[in-house]
C-alpha cells in the first residue's frame, strides 16, 4: 500500500503533493458511495421484483368458475342465430338468465358481405371458448334457430359452421335443438275477394296494384250461371 504524504512527513501537509493524494481520497470515496447506493437499489429492485412474481403466481392461481374435478362436464347453452346477415352466438347458463360471453361475426370481420359467411363464425366460436375456457365451462348444449316467423326458416351459411368450430376448439356438444320460431297462422299474401257484392265484377281492386282478374268461364259454366239467376 502507497503511504500518504502525512505519512511519509508531517512537514508535507499543505503541500502539492498532500492536495493530490487528498483528491484521490475524496475521489474514491464518491465512487465506494455511489457503487453503495447502487447495491442499495439493486437489492430494492429485487425485492420489488420478488413481490411482483409472487403477485403473479397468485393471479395464476386465482381461477374463474365452479372447482371441476376431472372428467367433470359443466354445461352451458349455446343459442345460435344464423340469419344470411349475420351469425350470433350467445352464451348463457342452464337457466338462460346470465350472460356469459356473446360473439357475433361482424365483430371479426371489416366487410359487411362477410358478417354471415362461415369464416366469421369460425372466428366468433373460437372467442367463444377461449372465454369459456376461462370460466371453466367444458359442454354445451346447442340452441340453433333462423330468422324464423314469415321469413326465412333455413339457417344462414355460418349456423354449421360455427357448430363445427365449437366442437373442433374442445368443447363437449350435448343435445342440439332447433328453436326456430314457426308461426301456427300467419299473414295472407293477399284476398281473393273482398266481399259477396264483388262477385259480379270482373276484377277486384285490392289497393294499390293489386288487381286480381276473375278466370273466364266456359260457355257450359256460364249458361249454368246464368241459368241460376
């Protein structure tokens, strides 16, 4: 170890040598400080980055849904409105009340022709059951319908193919239904005859263009007709 100018004489002290070795000590002594608080923070850091882990590790292990054992199966319903507009697919739990995730197609796609296409479906089932996942829910029971009423009552093109994307992504498929709401009566398309009195008349003006022409008879009806009257 070099010895210090106060050691070496103590006449030296004040001198330019003294002052040299006094800033190399003044100097160092910043140095072992900062490379101190440096320790210090690094070992907060550490700390800080423990907890977070720790935190992480919680999180992890917090869980939605009910606790399911294995080989357990947690139904929920899947009701599927596929029109040739768009495919929705909303789940809810057995009682139908809760929502628990609901997808449509125009949410995956930008071009309004491709809402009701099979790709979309394909997208909004894979959502789906990610989400599904989430909560723990491994079966579904399927409730597919149209438009239905005195529209259509075909299914759109992405009914099947959304029924395919939640099978294929895992999910244990229960009974399947098909709850298109079919009317017992519904509107007439229009009247034959509006009344008793129009029955003389040729043709029967319904309003606007719909005039429907009374069909021609044979002379055999007609004499009969007539011969009636």
């Amino acid at each position: 170890k070099q010895k210090t100018a106060y050691e070496i004489s103590a006449c030296l002290v004040g001198s330019e040598m003294c002052i040299r070795d006094r800033y190399q000590r003044r100097v160092h002594g910043e140095k072992s400080f900062v490379q101190k608080e440096n320790r210090e923070m690094a070992s907060k850091k550490g700390k800080k980055g423990a907890v977070a882990v720790e935190g992480a590790e919680t999180a992890q292990v917090q869980k939605l849904g009910p606790n399911v054992q294995e080989g357990e199966l947690v139904f929920a319903v899947a009701h599927i409105l596929a029109t040739f507009n768009d495919t929705f697919i909303h789940i809810t739990d057995l009682s139908g009340r809760e929502t628990l995730v609901r997808i449509t197609g125009g949410m995956k796609v930008k071009a309004d022709r491709e809402e009701s296409s099979p790709y979309a479906a394909m997208l909004a089932a894979s959502d789906v059951v990610n989400r599904l996942k989430e909560l723990r829910i491994n079966a579904l029971h399927i409730k597919l319908r149209a438009r239905g009423g005195v529209q259509s009552k075909n299914p759109g093109p992405g009914a099947q193919a959304a029924l395919r994307a939640l099978a294929r992504f895992g999910m244990k498929i229960g009974r399947i239904e098909d709850v298109t709401p079919v009317p017992t009566d519904s509107t007439k398309s229009c009247l034959l005859y509006t009344s008793d009195a129009a029955d003389d008349l040729l043709c029967v003006d319904l309003g606007g263009r719909r005039i429907i022409k009374k069909k021609k008879l044979s002379r055999v009806t007609y004499m009969m007709y007539m011969y009636q009257y």
